[in-house]
C-alpha cells in the first residue's frame, strides 16, 4: 500500500510540475504553436499575445483563442512541416534508428527513448549535446536465474554538414558478459545520412572487434526510411560483407506504426544466402521517446 501511495504522489507530483512548466515557458509572437489543455483540448496558432495568466493564438478555424496558464498541459513550437493539408503531424518518435541500426542524425540535448526488441534486448539513449548521445543497454537473463548478463554501451557523436538534408556520424557498439572473463566484442562504425527525420537513406561502414583483434573486412550498411502518413512508415535495413570473393548478406523489410508517443516495428529479416522457401525471421520492435 505503501509503494502505491508513493507512486501515486511521485506522479501527482510530475504532472503538476509539467503543468508548472509548460505555464512559465516564454514565448514568441508570430511563432506557431500546438497547445495542448489539461482537459485535452488541442489548438494550433500564431502566437498574438501573453501575460503572465493566460496566451492568445490565432488559429485557422476558430479565429483568436484565449487560453487560461494554469490549464495548459503543453505548448510545442512547430513549423510547416508540421501541418500538411491542414492536419498536424507530429514528429517522428524514432527518427535516429532504422530497426536497430543507427542513422547519422542526433539526439537533441536531454532527448532519448527506450527500445525493446525480441522482449529480451533492451536499449536506452540519450542526447548528451546536441552532437553526442550516450546508450546502454542488456539482456535480463537474470530474471532467469543466469549469473551470465550480456551488457553494451554505444557511443555516437554526429556532425550536421546540412542541416535539413545531410548529416554524418561516427560511434559504436561495445559489450560484454558480467560475470565472465573476456576481452570483449564490439563494432565502430561511421555513417553518412541523406534526407530528413522522415524520410532518408544511410550508408554506414563498420569494423567488428573481438579476441582483442579489429577486423579486416568491413561490414556495409544500407538502410532507408520512409514517411508513408501521419503514423506509418516504411523501413528497411540491410548488411552486407565479402569473404573469399563472395558476398553476404542480411536484408530486411519493416512496417513502423508511430503515433506520437511510441513506435513499433514488425518485419521480416532474410540472409541472402539461404534459398528455397524460407521467407524470413519476424522482427518485432518497441520505442517509447523520453524527454520530449
């Protein structure tokens, strides 16, 4: 009883601190905004006016709007892009990960998400700086009763050549097992990213490490998004290596549905090397933003 009364106050707590916050953020006139109520009224407008009670925006269908501090749960700044055919499209919740690998876009500072692929792999990343993200992640294979757990981190530092249109990157991805004595294994990887947070297209190059040696070979990535609507997109992402004068490969397609809150991807993974009847291994991915 004790544990729920805390959780309920920790929550109670958050949501009037929220609340607190969205009221005491200072605004621009002219700019556009999304103010969202604690009723859960939403309206879009130019900023006209504010005080230190209440907001005046001009919408599109209800002309000017006066909205009391204390009752607005949010206010978001958007742009154009944000308003297509005149509805609201919010952003993209997982614009930084195709199914798992990494594009060269950025966290914003104090910005991240927590993913859950196949149940049992569980990430989280978070935008130091705008340039820098930090994450970890693991396998609970103690919930089972297994001393053994499989543990990552994976740095990413990305550099925007363009803004809206061209970014690169470089970080990696490198692990071990608690409670096993080895060197470890790992991947360091740079990556360049053609389009927006909608819709683009990666090739990335990386160097796998493992017995305490680099790879001689690379691996090569090739993945691309697409923003089909205001909740789906289209994925794919796929590896490539050669060895001995032939070439393997690990290709994908996927279907993401992401309202504003969350993503989940469902695909199909497919070696190229296997024939026959075999259509591919599901894939099945969670993503909830943080911070946004």
């Amino acid at each position: 009883m004790k544990k729920i009364k805390l959780a309920f106050f920790i929550a109670v707590f958050g949501l009037l601190l929220n609340t607190t916050l969205y009221a005491q953020a200072q605004l621009e006139p002219g700019e556009m905004y999304r103010v969202v109520t604690t009723d859960g009224n939403t309206f879009i407008g130019t900023l006209v006016s504010e005080n230190e009670d209440e907001i005046v925006i001009k919408t599109e269908n209800l002309g000017q709007v006066t909205i009391i501090r204390s009752n607005i749960r949010s206010i978001e700044e958007i742009n154009e892009n944000n308003l297509r055919d005149g509805e609201y499209w919010h952003d993209n919740p997982q614009s930084t990960r195709y199914l798992f690998s990494t594009n060269a876009l950025g966290l914003e500072k104090g910005e991240g998400y927590y993913q859950n692929t196949w149940i049992f792999f569980n990430n989280v990343n978070f935008g130091i700086t705008n340039n820098f993200s930090l994450g970890g992640g693991l396998v609970p294979t103690f919930l089972f009763g297994n001393s053994y757990v499989p543990v990552w981190i994976m740095p990413k530092v990305s550099i925007p050549i363009s803004r809206e249109s061209f970014h690169i990157a470089a970080g990696g991805l490198f692990g071990g097992v608690i409670g096993e004595s080895n060197s470890g294994i790992g991947l360091a990887y740079g990556v360049a990213t053609v389009g927006n947070r909608d819709s683009n297209f990666s090739f990335g190059l990386g160097y796998g490490y493992a017995d305490g040696k680099w790879a001689d070979i690379p691996l090569i990535n090739l993945s691309g998004m697409h923003r089909m609507s205001k909740n789906t997109y289209l994925i794919t992402e796929n590896y490539f290596v050669t060895a001995d004068g032939s070439t393997y490969g690990l290709i994908s397609a996927a279907f993401r549905w992401a309202p504003e809150n969350f993503a989940v991807d469902f695909g199909l993974i497919r070696p190229t090397d296997i024939g026959g009847e075999f259509i591919g291994v599901p894939w099945l991915g969670v993503t909830i933003p943080i911070g946004r």
